[in-house]
C-alpha cells in the first residue's frame, strides 16, 4: 500500500473508517458522538467545525515531529 500521497483529508476518512469499526464492535455511546461530530454535513464541513480545526492543528503538530503514538499516562 502506497501511503506517500495520504492527504490529511484521506487520513480523517482513514481515521473516521477506523473509528467506525470500532465503534461497530462496541457500539460505544462515546464514539457514537464522537463519529456524530466527526461526520461530513452536504456542505462538505464536518457537523462539528471545531472537529476539523482541531484535526489540522493535530496534524500540523505531527507534520513538525511533535507528535507521536507512545503511551503517555499522566
């Protein structure tokens, strides 16, 4: 899988299909909502605007190798 060109479009998709499946296997009301604020609207822009502010700040922040998958409890 060629992964050079994933846009952080494609990512949410990949992010949002990933969250679906999960929350297919636990039907968690918490990821219900998320995936509610989550969702494109006909307009093209999530149902919650801040999602997608919040995803691009994520994004940039990983693009600045600020980011990163470790666990970190706090």
């Amino acid at each position: 899988m060629n992964t050079e060109n994933l846009t952080p479009e494609l990512a949410y998709l990949a992010m949002y299909e990933f969250l679906v499946e999960l929350y297919q296997r636990t039907k968690s009301d918490e990821l219900g909502s998320l995936l509610g604020s989550m969702s494109y609207l006909a307009d093209g822009e999530t149902a919650d605007p801040a999602v997608w502010k919040d995803w691009m700040r994520c994004v940039a922040k990983v693009m600045a190798g600020q980011g990163g998958a470790e666990l970190k409890l706090r």
